[in-house]
C-alpha cells in the first residue's frame, strides 16, 4: 500500500532519517512510535509530502509519489491541532476539501452528512461553530474532514495529545473501532506506549533517525529486538549480578525481564532461578499491585494479579523466581 524505500532527510548539515524502510499493508493500523526528535513525525511529513526527502522513494499502490504535490496525493491528514477553521461551522470545515475539488452542491452535501453520521456528529453540531465543539468533538471533526474526500490513506499525528487522559482512553477505542468500519489504511504518530500498543496492527519503534524494530504490540513488547525497545516499551528490570548468576547468564550483556514475567510466592518449577526476597514497598492499582522487592542484591519490580487475598506487606519475606526462557538479552 505505501511503501518507504531508503528515505534519506536532511536539514542542512543534520540528517534526520537515516534510510528508512517501511511498508504500510492495505487496511493497517500502523504506528509511529518513540520519544520526541527521534524522526516518526518527519518520516510522517515524508509521506503526506510537506517533506521532500534527499534520498530514497516514497511509493502508494506501486505508483511513486516522492515528488507528487500534497494536494494530488489522496491522503487525508488530522493534525496534532487539528488545523480546523474556528470561525466556520463545522459543516464548512467538514466540506472544504470537497469544495476545493469543486464538487456539486447537493454531493458535498450529501458526503457531509454520511460522515458527520459515521463519526457521531448531530445536525445540531454540524451548525455549530468549530470554536462552540468539545476537544473530543472536534477531533471528530477533524477525522470527518480527513475521511470525507475519500483518500487512500489517512495519516495521523498525534491526534489525543491535547486531550485530558479520561477522554484521550474513550477516544482512542472510538478511533480503533471507526478504522476498522472505514477499513482504511491508518499511519499514526505518537510517543505513548500505551496508545501504540492499544491502536496498532504493527508498530514502528523510532530512536535518533532509526528504526529499532517494526512488528507487531506483542512483537515489540515481549520480544523486543533491542535494548532501546526494550526500555522504551513499558516498564521493565535490568536484572543485575545475583540474578545473572543464579540464572547462567552470559556477563558481557545486558539482561532484562517484564514486571509481569517475575513470579512471586509460587511452587518452583525446574528450570526455574528462585531467590529469597523481602517486600520494600507496594502500590496498590486496584486490578493490579506493584511490588518493589528486594532480592539477589538488587530491588526488583512485580507486578501481581490483585486477587484480593494474597497481598504482601511490606518487610514480609516472598520467594522470587525467573524463567531463562523470560529474560531478553542484548
């Protein structure tokens, strides 16, 4: 669908992508995930055309596009602010781009009201001015106006930024579920983990211009091809010399393990390195507890099923164990 060939950036002396390799499939959701400055939202800028890059192509449906203007590159864009005109009624911003393809009057209007219903957008809404709308609203706007043109392609960059967290959780299952009744072909840029590994098919992991790995939310997570996603993808344990040992590991590499990986209190299974250990600390999240533990000379973090009646205070002794086969190692 669009495929990202050895793309090469530059802003004077500073390369900023340094050949990137991406192919998006046909009705993916596909993600541009990691830290700020580290090139998702250049590499975003690369396909919608705002950017020209020095090397490398940008191809959609086989056909290449790297000089193609942005106006004739059939992608719909939801910008980070959303870029909506406030003045104009939500109706107006809905239409502009079809009235900039000079479409007939009765068409536009018919394309207006089949998306505002799509997207859950009342008549009384479309009225309304833009600057009348709730963040959560005209985000909604905003995406009707990227789908109402029909594109190719819908290119997102960080679109539940500036929304609080309650609304930034209920709009995120809203934009998953409308991707998959559109069906259209999905790139989003964000640096919460969270969000990428709720929305994605696959995920693109950035750092300084590169890209670490691309799989899928289960690929980078619990097989993480690098130290850097591994780190950067959730929380986890860098697991020092006493957990080395116990465990046979190799000393000239570093070795992690997830929270949820590290058993605690179990019967202990064959290959498995169990440690005594004393809990330091806890936070209580209700579906689940956080335990800081010491144990193997270093503080290790679990994170436990609250099942309401095994919950472990702090100073209490616990048994602590890892399976070889959980740890990753770079």
């Amino acid at each position: 669908m669009i495929q990202l060939k050895d793309i090469v950036v530059k802003f004077g002396d500073f390369e900023a992508l340094h050949n990137i390799n991406v192919h998006v499939k046909e009705g993916e959701f596909f993600t541009f995930l990691g830290p700020s400055g580290c090139g998702k939202t250049t590499t975003l800028r690369t396909i919608t055309g705002f950017i020209e890059p020095v090397g490398g192509s940008v191809s959609m449906q086989g056909e290449d596009i790297t000089h193609v203007p942005i106006e004739k590159r059939n992608i719909g864009i939801v910008f980070q602010s959303y870029a909506l005109f406030p003045t104009m009624t939500v109706k107006d911003n809905i239409a502009f781009g079809l009235k900039i393809k000079k479409l007939p009057k009765a068409e536009i209007a018919k394309k207006v009201a089949d998306i505002a219903r799509k997207v859950d957008l009342s008549d009384e809404q479309l009225a309304k001015a833009v600057s009348q709308l709730s963040g959560g609203q005209q985000q909604r706007v905003a995406i009707a106006r990227a789908l109402v043109t029909e594109p190719a392609i819908i290119c997102m960059d960080e679109p539940l930024s500036n929304l609080d967290a309650k609304l930034r959780v209920q709009l995120r299952n809203e934009l998953k579920k409308m991707q998959r009744e559109f069906g259209i072909t999905t790139i989003y840029v964000t640096h919460d983990q969270e969000e990428a590994l709720t929305l994605s098919d696959r995920i693109a992991v950035f750092n300084k211009g590169y890209i670490e790995q691309i799989g899928t939310p289960n690929e980078v997570y619990n097989h993480s091809a690098t130290e850097f996603v591994a780190n950067f993808i959730g929380d986890i344990n860098p697991l020092g010399e006493g957990f080395m040992k116990g465990l046979g590991l190799p000393g000239d590499k570093h070795h992690f393990i997830r929270l949820e990986r590290v058993r605690v209190n179990r019967a202990k299974d064959a290959d498995e390195f169990q440690v005594k250990g004393v809990i330091q600390s806890r936070e209580y999240y209700g579906l689940y507890i956080k335990y800081y533990i010491d144990a193997a000379g270093q503080t290790i973090k679990v994170i436990e099923k609250n099942d309401g009646i095994n919950i472990y205070e702090p100073g209490e002794s616990v048994s602590v164990g890892i399976h070889p086969q959980d740890v990753m190692s770079y």
